[in-house]
C-alpha cells in the first residue's frame, strides 16, 4: 500500500482573521489572516450530527436519521510566546464579547509549491469565538503552553489541494 499521499501535521498552519461575515471562499480569501505561533498541537474539527432515532411500533426497529449538524470546539495548544503576532491576535478574540465571528484558516502541508503548476495546499475556513485562552505552566522541564479552544460557529469550507489557477 503507497503512502504517497499521506502527510505528517509538521508544516501546517493555523491563523487568525478578522470580523468580515464571510461566508465564501472569495469573502474568505479577501480577508487579512496572522499566523499564531509556536502551535503544538491544532486538535480536530469538523461536523458531527445529532442523531434523532424514530421507532415505528409496526416492526420495532429504530431508524436514525442526522438532525442539527455541531461543527464543535478546536482546542489549540501553544508554546506561549506573548510577542508572537498571532496569539496576541487571540487574546484580543478571546476579550471580545461582541457579535460576529473571527475567520479562521487552517492550512495543511499537502501542496507543492514547486511543482508546475504549483500545487496549493487543503485550506479549511471558518468563523469561531475565542472560547479559552489558559496558560498552562506545568512542571518544572515543560515549556509553558496555552491552551486555546475555538468554539466554531459557521459551516467548515475546504478547498481540497490542487493546482494554482491564474
């Protein structure tokens, strides 16, 4: 079995954007993304339904079907560094009590900028509330981390890796 196309997470990205509304890719793209740093671990996200079962007396068999669709929360931890550019874009989300969702782009490591054309890598978009910001100091041989948790409020968009188009 070939592994060529799997991919290990070194090299992927998470950024921070602002409060456009966007929806499409094009709103998306158009907005002004920092990367946060020293990320350690970008956790998972993604759809997951809330199953609704319906038992019809006539045969006994419960049927389930896919109600409310729950994006989740993505919980991010950092090596904390407070001159990074992009967690202190974090902060400031994560003080923000206001209406509207902050962009978020998370960019994987599966393209291949020199190949011909380039090949752009999956990007995923959406719009979150900075839920948590902890400082996580721990023992005395760790690095003191963060912990941040996204809690995501829009459907995910990915943009599967392809080549660039003019």
């Amino acid at each position: 079995m070939a592994d060529d196309n799997l991919n290990t997470a070194a090299g992927c990205r998470l950024a921070i954007g602002g409060k456009t509304g966007a929806d499409t890719e094009t709103e998306y793209k158009a907005d002004t993304y920092v990367d946060v740093g020293e990320i350690e671990d970008l956790g998972e996200f993604g759809d997951t339904f809330n199953p609704v079962n319906f038992t019809s007396l006539a045969d006994g068999r419960v049927r389930k079907y896919k109600g409310t669709a729950d994006a989740g929360n993505m919980t991010l931890t950092v090596g904390l560094d407070n001159g990074d550019l992009g967690q202190k874009a974090v902060a400031v989300a994560h003080k923000d009590r206001t209406k509207g969702n902050y962009n978020i782009k998370v960019t994987l490591n599966d393209g291949d900028p020199g190949a011909t054309p380039p090949i752009l890598p999956t990007t995923f978009y959406y719009g979150v509330k900075v839920m948590n910001n902890t400082v996580a100091a721990g023992s005395a041989d760790n690095v003191v981390r963060r912990n941040i948790t996204l809690g995501i409020n829009t459907e995910i968009l990915e943009i599967v890796a392809g080549p660039a188009t003019p």
